[in-house]
C-alpha cells in the first residue's frame, strides 16, 4: 500500500489556509471524524465543533468531492420504553453536543446535489486497540480498568443498555459505505451497528469478566435505575448496505484488547488518589487481573 500523506493541523487552521481548496481537490471523498469529547462541558467547544463541520462540508462540495461522511453519535434514549430508535425516529438532544450533532447532520443533508452526496454515520462507542487509540470511550476505559486494577465498575444497577462497535468493524462500515451504490448512500443517516451488542452493563462486564477471569465485578454503588438507554435499530443499513454491518463479537474484541493491553502504557493508580474513579495513568505494570 502506497505512503498516506498526513497533515497534522487544527482543522479550523486548515480551513482558514487558502490551500484547503486546492488540497481537498481530487479526492473522491472526505470522512470527517474530529470532534471534542462528548463530556467536555463546553458549550463553545461544540459551537466551534459546529462551524468547522459545516465549514469542510462546504470546502468539500467547492473542491467537487462527490462524497462526504460524516460521524455522528449514535442515538440515545433516557427511559425504560422496548421501542428501538430508528434514524427517523425521536431523538436525544438534551446536551449541547447531541444538540451540535443534530444542527450538523441537517446542515450537510440539506447541501445533497447531483454532484455533492452526503452520509450520516451514527456510530455508538468505538473500541478496540488500534496505533492511535484512546481510553475517553466507555468500552476501553473499562477495559483498561479491569486489566490494571482487577475490577469491572458498573457504577449502576445494570439494568442500563449500551451499544458498542468495534474500530474494525467501523472502518468496514466506512469502506462498504464509500463503495456501495450512490442512491443507497445519497443523502441518507445510517444507525451503525448490530442489535444483539446492545447490551445491559451486567452483559457487558460478564463478557470483560470471561477475557479476564481473574477481574471481579464492582456494583457496589447502584443507584435505584439506569436509564441509560441505547436501543437503536440497524434495519436501514442492513437493507441498504449489508456489507456495512459488523461482524465482530463482544467477546472477540474484548479478547483482543485485552491481549494488546500489554504493550500499552498502563499503571495502577496510587491508592488515595481520585484518578481511581476515572481511568488508569500512563506508566508500566503487569497484568493484576490475573
């Protein structure tokens, strides 16, 4: 495979440059990924997120690239309903970044032209190892936790359900959706994932539990209900794109997360510190979970 030329700018600089233009020119199609934490809690941040997003959608159809994907996030519902959330569906816009996700997905559907064809991807948690990979998603900071401290917290009832994707399985998704037919694709949202990993928080963690035998559950602390739904329909995608649809189990990429966790910077966190409550810190340590 041939050298991929990477530029390593602030997207917002790179716009403002007068050769965004002629750099964008050729190409057959722009995914755009960057975003600021969901948790950051800066309505600015998201704001400029916003206007960023639009912005390269714009630069794009100037420069003539026939496709753009977007990655949204993926919908989630805050109440005990059995319905599955549909892309057309009710959706949650109760924080300022679902409320920028929903500005920006409108925003690119409405610049579909005969030459300009936008995607809507709305991805849930990604996880899994990777060169560049992170631990600010739920799925590998759990991961990380339970390897380095020998727990699994579900600092809930459990009752929760969550969907997960794993970063193989999105990247597929990218390249169906980039491959497939341009009126299956044509200014369309797609749900992105598979119903049967939208799972409770108990699920979740027996499933870190069977990679890591020697990790034990925490659910010392369970408020009266998680809410925290994620049940969303894939049936879209499915009928549109099949090839899209992942194939990776929880179980699969859990296993292999794990395995990798070992070239990984991880340490136990000092006993009295508060970084305890949230992920591991950077240094070496051997596997406690057994």
């Amino acid at each position: 495979m041939d050298a991929v030329e990477a530029i390593s700018r602030e997207l917002g600089e790179f716009l403002a440059s007068e050769e965004s233009l002629e750099t964008l020119s050729g190409f057959d199609a722009v995914i755009h990924l960057a975003a600021p934490e969901p948790d950051c809690g800066l309505a600015t941040m998201f704001e400029r997120d916003l206007s960023d997003t639009l912005r390269l959608a714009l630069r794009a159809c100037q420069a003539a690239v026939p496709r753009f994907i977007f990655a949204s996030w993926a919908n989630y519902r805050w109440n005990a309903d059995d319905d599955f959330v549909c892309e057309n569906g009710e959706i949650y816009v109760g924080t300022d970044h679902y409320r920028s996700k929903v500005r920006a997905e409108l925003a690119i559907c409405g610049l579909a032209s005969s030459t300009f064809s936008p995607t809507v991807m709305r991805l849930p948690d990604v996880y899994g190892f990777g060169q560049n990979m992170h631990f600010r998603g739920f799925m590998n900071r759990l991961a990380a936790t339970a390897y380095s401290l020998g727990k699994i917290p579900i600092n809930s009832d459990g009752s929760g359900r969550h969907a997960v994707l794993h970063v193989e399985d999105a990247a597929r998704a990218f390249g169906a959706l980039l491959t497939a037919r341009r009126d299956l694709v044509h200014r369309e949202i797609f749900n992105v994932g598979r119903v049967r990993e939208s799972l409770s928080l108990l699920e979740i963690g027996m499933a870190l539990k069977a990679v890591l035998p020697g990790a034990r559950i925490d659910a010392a602390r369970l408020p009266a209900m998680d809410q925290c739904r994620h049940d969303v329909d894939f049936g879209r995608l499915s009928r549109h794109v099949p090839d899209a649809l992942p194939t990776r189990h929880l179980r699969v990429g859990l296993s292999q997360l794990v395995q990798n966790l070992d070239s990984m910077p991880i340490r136990r966190p000092p006993a009295r510190s508060p970084s305890r409550r949230t992920m591991p810190q950077i240094g070496y340590a051997q596997n406690l979970a057994g």
